[in-house]
C-alpha cells in the first residue's frame, strides 16, 4: 500500500493544528474532555495525530490534501473497525482502560451508581424511556430478561447500560456482520471498550481480537452463533474454542433469529442454550423487535430461562404510514411502480427490500437510468459493503438516498433519518416485515412503509422456503413441523396484506397492550407533508 509522502503529512498537520478534528484531542496533550469532564491521561500515554482520508483510497480517494484531515489514534481507529488490532497499542489500550473506569467514577460505582449518567454517556440522554430502566434494574439484579420492544425504541441501551457498570466483559450474540459494526463503531465513539469477529477480517486480524479477547481487553464482545460451533449445518459445540471465557452478562440480541434461523439454515441458533450452560448459566437478556408469544416461549425454552421476566412495549409506530400496494403486472410493473414512488420524493433516503440477488439486479438496472442506487447483498465483497453502508450512513460523500438491499442489511442498523422503506415483494412472515419496516423514521419523523403485492408473490415464497429446508440436516419429520409453520407465516402475512387497519393488525399479532394502542398526534409538520404530497404517517 502507498504511503503518504512526508512533506504531505507536514502540510496537513500544519494545516489542521496537529489537532483531531473529531474529538479536539491536541497531540502530546496529557488531559482530555468526556461529556465535559476532564481526565487526566498516563505519563507513558500516546496517541498521535494520523493522517485520515474522508474517501478511502480503496474506493477512488487520492492523497490530495483535500481528500485528507488529522485524526487521533483513537478516533482513527473508530472509522477502521476491521482494522482494530493495527490501531490498538499497549497505551491505547491502557488508555481504555483508564477510561472506563473513570466512567465508572464518573457515574457513581463502586459505591452505587447513578444509571441515568451511564444511559448519558451511551446515548447522549440522561431521560430513559419506559421501560428501559426497569428492565435495565431487572438485569443488574442478576434476573434473566426478555425485551420485546419495537425498532428504534432504544433496545440497545437495555443490555449496554448493565454491560457497562457491571465488572466483567458482556457476550453479545448477534446475527449480522453489519450490525456487529454498527454497534461497536457506536460503543468506540463514546470510548468503551468493544470489538467483534467476522469472516470479513484477516486471519490476523481475527488472531490478534481473539488474544485480546482471551485477556479481558474488552467491555463487549461481539459474536455470531457460529464462533462456537463447528460451522453453520453442525451441532456440535467446540469445547477448546478460546472464545468459551468468563463472562459476567449473556445478551442474545436479535432474538426472533433463536426460533426463525435456528429452526432452518442456522441451526447454532438452535443450540444457544447449550452454549448459556457452558459459560455458567450466567444472566442473560435476549432482545427481539418482532417476536410473537408463540416466539417468545419458543426462545425462553430454547435458552433455558424459563424464570425470566418478559417485558412487552407497545408495536405501535404512529410517525409510519403503511401502505399496501396490488400490482397488476398486465398494466403496470413493480419497477415502474417503485420509479414513480420514488420520483414523488427522491431525495428522501429509501430502502428497498427484495427477495433475491436476481430480483435486486434486474431493479437496480431498471433505476439507475434515473438514479443514484446502490445494491446491498450477501455476495458483495467485505469492501463494498462497507462503502455501501457507510455512504447510505453519510459517512462517505456523496452521500446515497436510494439502496436495494436483501436481508443481509437492516437487522439492527441505526440510521436514524430513513423516510422510506418499500418491499418488493410480499415477505415470509409478519416479523421480517416488522422488523424491515421499523428502519424507517427512526428519529420520529413521518415516514412510510409501502408493500408492493402481486399473486405470484405467493409461489415465490413457497418456492424458497423449500429451497431452504433441502439445506436443513433435520430429521423428514422435523423438516415437515418447519414446513407447517412456514405455511402458517404466509397466511399471517396474507391475511395483513388485507387487513383494513394495518397497525391494529400488527399490534394485535405481537400482543401488546392496549394502553399504547393510541393515535398519532396531528403536528404541524405531518398537516404540512400531507398537504404538500409527501404522505404523512397515518
């Protein structure tokens, strides 16, 4: 790899004030700012100014000076997660630890702690909302949790929270590389300590965090299922894996994939419970936006918390509109469908949800002769789907408003200002949809989900649900109880599509309670979007 010349580097620095134009940081400065408080850095502490590009060099950018600003070490570290282990440094890490616990102090422990301190400095908010600190309280008494709670209601911080002002390291099982990223870019950036493992990263890499994580060197950990058993159609657990340790919390998040995956085509889902045994039976929380009761109990049976408390917040998201559309492809097609939605608004930011590699082509072709459009799918290379990600994030310029994404993008990824989620095709079942949909108007601004529906849509589902479980190593018999339950899912999703209030459907479904069953409230800014065209959430 090219190096940035010296005389570069000199003109850059000079330029910015050898400051990091994130965080401020002064290089050689021995005290440094959090949340406005001041801490005091180690005698031996380095953490020099690095010379950043805006646009990385792998995806067109050059080392002109324009294209380069200074960052710190730390900072620098936070915009290459994949590249953690060249960024960490003995002080650095030494510098984390410090860190956290000043946080601590900062927030009250040993002596009792003040959790709407540890709430701010995860979230930049001392106020919880309900029922966060409840649960939150349920988890540092030592109970087994269950949160189901809707996208964008502040899940994170239920398990974050106690993972932070309990001693120990906490376990995250997630199910996405893209969510593993998104959270630990999130917990970096207010300086916790997290990292996680991925078939994206070099076998060093991977080498070099496992170590790291076999020494305790962080506050959160973040694994697929997989990491401890013997690839993805096994049942058995690797019992010499260096990631079995000692940790003090278990968090499952993403937990409806413990029934629907662990039931198919990931089946180290289904073995979770066995992997809880082998750490201790230590307390866990699992987490799910879209998990029915019939789910619920399927989890807690499968994890083996059948003493947990079950905490339900209410599905209802006034600020989204959901809409369901019937095309008659005699008269108009879905991509002709999807263009004229999107020319009502281009510039509001849209995901696009397709079943297949093959149907998110064929609409990518069709679109980008008016658009600017990205596709997002499992056989992407690990550099484009970061370049996808962090150009529909804003983090790359130009910025992308419209993406076509399979599955392997959404699940638990926090871009707050997305106005538009449309589905190309019918999904399987009610909780894919739910939780697609609810990546839409995150910061509580209206916004809208819109299904596109014609017959065929019905055969296409059935026909990769078969597709599916040929992969299944199950028994006949258990393949035929999946089968059955797959039908049952469609005719849910079928009976939505027809259903005249769809949010009284959905609520109903995920039974929450009826308090929260209430209208959206008619502001001025969502009387002002309906009257001038952009749908408002109804």
């Amino acid at each position: 790899m090219a190096v940035i010349s010296g005389d570069v580097r000199t003109l850059i620095k000079a330029r910015d004030g050898s400051v990091c134009q994130r965080c401020h940081y002064v290089e050689n400065a021995k005290v440094i700012q959090i949340e406005g408080e001041a801490f005091e850095l180690p005698a031996d502490y380095a953490n020099p100014i690095n010379i950043h590009h805006i646009l990385p060099r792998q995806y067109g950018g050059s080392d002109d000076p324009s294209n380069l600003i200074t960052l710190c070490r730390s900072c620098h570290m936070q915009r290459h997660v994949e590249l953690q282990a060249k960024y960490f440094s003995e002080t650095l890490l030494e510098f984390y630890r410090l860190m956290i616990l000043k946080l601590k102090t900062f927030i009250g422990l040993p002596g009792g702690y003040d959790l709407n301190h540890a709430l701010r400095l995860l979230t930049g908010s001392f106020d919880f909302r309900y029922p966060q600190k409840q649960i939150i309280e349920n988890v540092l008494e030592g109970k087994n949790t269950v949160v189901v709670m809707p996208t964008g209601a502040g899940k994170s911080a239920c398990f974050q929270v106690p993972g932070l002002v309990i001693d120990g390291d906490t376990l995250v099982i997630s199910p996405l590389k893209s969510l593993m990223k998104d959270q630990v870019e999130q917990l970096q950036k207010r300086c916790i300590t997290a990292t996680f493992l991925s078939s994206d990263l070099s076998k060093t890499e991977i080498e070099t965090r496992t170590s790291m994580i076999r020494q305790g060197l962080f506050k959160f950990v973040y694994l697929t299922p997989e990491r401890f058993f013997n690839g993805y159609n096994q049942y058995k657990m690797n019992l010499d894996n260096p990631l079995l340790k000692k940790y003090n919390l278990l968090v499952i998040d993403e937990a409806h994939c413990v029934e629907k995956w662990g039931r198919s085509f990931r089946q180290g889902y289904a073995r979770l419970g066995e992997l809880r045994r082998e750490l201790g039976n230590i307390p866990t929380i699992v987490l799910t936006a879209s998990a029915s009761k019939k789910v619920q109990a399927e989890i807690m049976r499968t994890m083996g918390i059948g003493d947990a408390t079950v905490f339900v917040t209410g599905f209802y998201r006034p600020e989204i509109r959901l809409e369901v559309i019937n095309i008659n492809s005699r008269v108009f097609t879905k991509e002709a469908t999807v263009k004229a939605i999107l020319d009502k608004a281009p510039e509001d930011k849209t995901i696009i949800f397709v079943p297949t590699i093959k149907f998110g082509n064929v609409l990518r072709d069709y679109l980008k002769n008016w658009f600017d459009v990205e596709f997002y799918h499992s056989q992407r290379t690990p550099e484009d789907k970061r370049l996808i990600h962090n150009r529909f994030s804003g983090n790359i310029e130009p910025e992308s408003k419209i993406l076509i994404a399979t599955s392997a993008f959404g699940m638990g990824i926090n871009i707050p200002d997305i106005r538009r989620v449309i589905h190309y095709t019918i999904p399987p079942n009610i909780e894919d949809y739910y939780q697609q949909v609810g990546r839409a108007g995150r910061d509580g601004k209206p916004s809208e989900g819109i299904l596109l529906y014609e017959e065929r849509d019905e055969n296409l589902i059935r026909f990769m649900n078969r597709k599916a479980l040929e992969q299944n190593e199950q028994s006949f018999e258990a393949r035929e109880i999946v089968a059955g339950a797959q039908e049952e899912e469609l005719t849910t999703m079928l009976a939505y599509k027809d259903a005249r209030n769809k949010w009284q459907f959905i609520v109903d479904y995920f039974g929450a309670p009826l308090e929260l069953r209430q209208k959206p409230k008619w502001t001025f800014s969502r009387l002002f979007r309906l009257f001038v065209g952009s749908p408002a959430a109804v």
